[in-house]
C-alpha cells in the first residue's frame, strides 16, 4: 500500500488517509508522453487542464471551478507552497517550475484540505515530490523535438555519496503554442537540491532554484487586446532541517524564500476613439513570499499519533499599474494546524483535525476536518467525513486599482476593488471506498462528495470599472472512481471518470450561466500502458469533457487521444529510451479560447543517463 505524505501532515497509508488521493508515479509520468506537470495532471477524477498560455501558463482546476487562473487548489514542491500570490492567485506558473524527469511522484488530494495547509488548499492538494539525490547519481540527458517548433532539452548531475549528495539540473523547454494564439512559449528552469546528512538523527535539505517563462496573449486585428508577449520569472530557497528524536518523534523545521516578476507591456491605439497616437498600457509588478514552518511530529502510543505546529507567512506585491500607488501591499498570516489520528479499534481509524488562520487583511478563520476509515476486510476500506475550507480574497480582489489616464479622454477606470469582500467558504462531506481485488488484477478508489460553495468572489461590471463581489453560491453533488486492472501480463489499463450535478442555492444569480458552463456533467480519461516484446512500450491516453471551465469565453466539449511508442536501449553502462509520442490524434479543439485550437502534433524524445 503505497505511503501518502500530505494529507494530514503524517506519513499513512493510503488506505488510511482522511480523503481520497491519486498517486502518479515516476513510472507513469515517463510512459504518459506529457510534457509538464498541467497536461499530466488530466489523468486525475475531476481534473480539467488548459495547455494555453494566456494567464501566465497551463492550468487546471478541479470539478470545472470557473476563472482564468488555477487559484482554489494549492501546490506544493516538496512541501514548499508554489502558489503564487500575483493578480488573484495562481499555480499556473509553480506547475511549470519543475522538469519532469526530476519528479518521484505527485500526490494529489481530491477535495479540501485548508485543515491541513490553510487558504490555498480550498478544493485539493497537488504534492510533487522530487526524487531523493542519493536515487539521482550520474549524468543525464533529455532531448525532444517534433512539429509544432517542439524543442526540449534537459541535463542533470548528480554526485555524492554518505553524508552528502547533491542534484543539478537545467532545461528548457519551448513550442509554437496553440493555433490562433501567440506565436512562441518558452520555459527555461535551473533547480539544486541537497541532502547532508551531518550527525545521526540530524537531516538537512537545501534547495534552490529558478524559472523564466516567455509567452505571450492576445487576439489578432484587434487593437484593444493585440499580440503582445510578457514574461514571468521566478526564484525560491528553501531549507529543511529534521531532528529525529526517536523511533516515534521527531522536530521538522522549513525555512523558505520565493520572488516573482511579471513584465508585460505594450501600445494600445487609440484609433477606435478617433485619436492618432497610442496608450502604453502595463501590468508590471513584483512578488515575494517568505515562511518559516515549525511542525512536530509523536507516537503516543500504538493506537495514538500526532501532528501539530505554526506556520507564519508574510506576502508582498509591488505593482503601480495594478494599485496606482508605488507601495507594497503586505498579507501576513499566522497559521496553527494539528491532526490526530486515533485507531478507535483495529479496524476504525478517526482523523480529526483543523487549522486556524489568521490573516492581517481578512481576519481569522478556521478550518475543521473530521473522517472515520473501516477497513471492513483485507484490502477493503470505506471513509466518511466532513470538512470545511475557506480561501481569502487575493490582494488584487481586495485593493485592485487599475486605471488609464488617456489623452484627451482623460482618465478610464478598468478595476477599483471596494475593499470588502470576504473570504469564501466551502462545507464538504464525502464518503469513499478504496479497494483491492488481488486475484483479478484491480484496484478501485471511489468517491462521493457534496460541496456546498459560499461567498464564492466574482467580477461585476459597472460605469465607474469593474470589481469583485461575494455573491455567488452552489451545491455540487457528484462521484468520482480511478480503476487500475493489470489486464493482462504487460498490461495495465487506468479508467478514471467524473460525473457532476451542478444545484443552485440561489438560482437566477448573475453568475449562474458562467457556473453551469464551468461545470463538466462527465469528465473520463482512460490509460492503456503495454509493454511489448523487444523492450518496446506503447501507451494510448484518452480524456475528454462535457465541457471545460478553464476558458475565456464560453467552454466547448473536448476530446483528445495520445499515442506513444518507446523503445529501451543500452549503450555500455548507459542506459536509453528512445519515444515517438503523437499528441491528440483526433480533431482540433478549442483550448481557453474558441479561436485557439489544440491541433494533432507529433515529437521524438531521447533520453540517456548512466
């Protein structure tokens, strides 16, 4: 049973977990053909991805929440938050900000988990965990290239030995996009890790790394929103440091920096308003994020284990096109978490848990979690529970101040936030059932869930410009199931399927059209991995939708088929892969917006290490 380490803060047993997980491994992520973490992540129940650009990088949501950024689920690299606190939050570019070939495994919790990680947990968990330096020795070298101005490459050093080992690694990755969008997209990433080892007991982790994403966004002949390219560039620190004090307590400590800058500008013409000349217009601004987390860690007793501690957060954006004020905005926030598992007799597991938050701009909020684990028989699990999340309005929904002083026109407000909104609150209660049947081959995770949104913040247009109101609330019902059946003997085959009902608490709101639009009736993705003779493997992916809320405008239904055939080689002590991977073997499809298309495209990848 494989272990899960983010969920409740401890280290358990999927079985055991307050909530249902998808575990992708390393093997799995290589034999998926995909090229970043966002078009992976389609394999997960209830995921929906976006491989376009326009709001900053490829994003997903879960269970079709609507808007143009990845803000309700929180990311996390190796426990280290990369969410991103720039215009109304994103992990959009933290997905980007890390190579693939560098991944262990991603952890990802479908459903809340603000009792565990706070604000940005509001609808899940992505956990990456990258794989230990000590796993990583030598050298090696990723290269693809294909259709579409596909051109990736990456090498990777690792050395070390004892006390020490260590882990560099630099690629890029870049393409022509999707059709109809923006040219050119490049991401380019520098990451180190470390882990020392100085005393018994004593563990240290270092990590440090960077990223430089180049896009761009906007519509052709259209000179209000033309083709303009902008650029997002980010840099992290991060230390860990864990004192084992015994077999069944330890100390964690985790100390970590992130910077961002984002730069996009560019002339808008005023010809539409009867004016010769053009406007600059600019979204420019900076960010930083700094937090110490304290975290210990006890067994009681062998019925009773703990997990608590304090996690203190300070962010800061400086932006004076989106404020029109040269000041920092500053959010600190000061988070108690604890979780305790209780084994209530051999086959009934209780995880009760919370985190208190309080934030300098919103206030204090709290974030119970209550689930109860039957292991009704060997390799049989059912969980029930319920929890509550919340997610504090962004900065840009709080303080948003974005205004154009034109010529002649004089001034024109586009966004003045009113300073009042709250924080959004979401009540989840789900029951679930995990199940192996070793004879036939078959693992089943299912999941029931209802989710009762409030105070959900949306953008209400006006003369004086828009801003954001709470305003917005609804139930989702729905069930969720991944089926893995080793069919035969090569062969494994992942179904994974959604299916949601969209109630209205308040039918007839001003946003009930763009929710049901948001929301997929049916989601499915379904896996087929082979390994054939000749040390060949084939993979065929499928997913598709009843329709998408990660778009601009109104989402469409989706479809989309991948092939990959691969081959193992060796050269001496070296060993390789050589892979065709053809993406979206069907028909075009709109991505983020009607006119940008996801066409069929095909590349080749070689990948040698020692």
């Amino acid at each position: 049973m494989p272990v899960v380490l983010s969920v409740s803060r401890l280290p358990q047993p999927l079985d055991e977990t307050p909530g249902a997980v998808t575990i992708l491994d390393r093997d799995t992520i290589r034999r998926s053909g995909a090229r970043d973490v966002a078009d992976l992540l389609r394999l997960v129940p209830g995921f929906q991805v976006s491989n376009a650009f326009d709001s900053v990088a490829p994003q997903v949501g879960y269970h079709g929440i609507f808007g143009r950024y990845s803000n309700r689920v929180e990311l996390l690299i190796d426990g280290r938050s990369a969410y991103s606190p720039y215009f109304i939050g994103s992990i959009a570019g933290g997905l980007q900000s890390v190579a693939l070939q560098d991944i262990e495994r991603i952890e990802v919790l479908r459903g809340s988990n603000s009792a565990a990680y706070g604000a940005r947990a509001f609808l899940g968990v992505i956990n990456i965990v990258t794989r230990h330096t000590a796993d990583s020795l030598g050298a090696r070298g990723v290269v693809t290239t294909g259709e579409n101005g596909i051109h990736d490459a990456q090498a990777s050093l690792g050395w070390g030995t004892g006390p020490g080992s260590f882990r560099l690694t630099v690629d890029r990755r870049a393409d022509e996009g999707l059709e109809g969008a923006y040219d050119r997209n490049s991401v380019s990433r520098v990451n180190f890790r470390s882990d020392l080892y100085p005393a018994p007991g004593h563990e240290v982790q270092l990590r440090l790394g960077a990223t430089s994403l180049n896009a761009g966004r906007g519509q052709p002949d259209f000179v209000l929103d033309p083709f303009r390219p902008f650029g997002f560039d980010s840099a992290y620190a991060q230390v860990d440091y864990k004192l084992v004090l015994s077999s069944d307590e330890d100390v964690a400590i985790k100390l970590s920096r992130s910077q961002e800058r984002y730069r996009e500008e560019f002339p808008v013409s005023l010809l539409p308003y009867k004016i010769n000349g053009v406007y600059n217009v600019s979204a420019n601004g900076d960010a930083s994020s700094d937090a110490l987390t304290l975290q210990h860690t006890q067994r009681h007793s062998p019925v009773l284990r703990t997990v608590w501690g304090a996690e203190y957060r300070q962010e800061r954006i400086v932006s004076a096109p989106l404020y029109h004020t040269d000041a920092a905005f500053d959010t600190r926030f000061l988070r108690l978490f604890g979780n305790l598992e209780w084994r209530l007799a051999p086959d009934w597991l209780l995880n009760a848990g919370a985190l208190a938050e309080n934030s300098s701009v919103t206030g204090n909020t709290l974030a119970p979690r209550v689930m109860m684990n039957w292991h009704l028989a060997p390799g049989h699990t059912l969980r029930a529970g319920v929890s509550k999340a919340f997610r504090p309005p962004s900065t840009y929904e709080m303080f948003a101040d974005r205004r154009f002083d034109i010529p002649v026109l004089g001034e024109r407000v586009d966004t003045r936030a009113t300073g009042q909104t709250v924080p959004e609150t979401l009540v989840a209660k789900e029951v679930g059932y995990l199940g192996d049947f070793p004879a036939w081959g078959v693992a089943l995770d299912v999941r029931l869930f209802q989710e009762r949104f409030d105070k959900l913040i949306d953008i209400r247009y006006a003369p004086g410009g828009k801003y954001y109101i709470n305003d917005t609330a609804f139930d989702l019902e729905g069930t969720e199931y991944q089926l893995k059946w080793q069919a035969w003997q090569g062969a494994q085959l992942i179904v994974s399927q959604a299916f949601i009902h969209n109630t209205h608490v308040a039918p007839g709101a001003p946003g009930d059209d763009e929710i049901n639009a948001a929301t997929p009736k049916r989601a499915s993705a379904l896996a087929y991995f082979q390994q054939l003779p000749g040390q060949i493997s084939l993979t065929l992916l499928h997913s598709e939708n009843s329709t998408t809320g990660l778009v601009a405008d109104r989402p469409q239904p989706r479809a989309r088929t991948d092939l990959r055939l691969a081959k193992a080689m060796r050269w001496g002590s070296r060993r390789g892969e050589v892979a065709l991977v053809v993406q979206n073997l069907g028909s075009d499809y709109a991505d983020f917006k009607r006119q940008h298309l996801f066409q069929k495209q095909a590349f080749i990848t070689l990948r040698l290490e020692d």
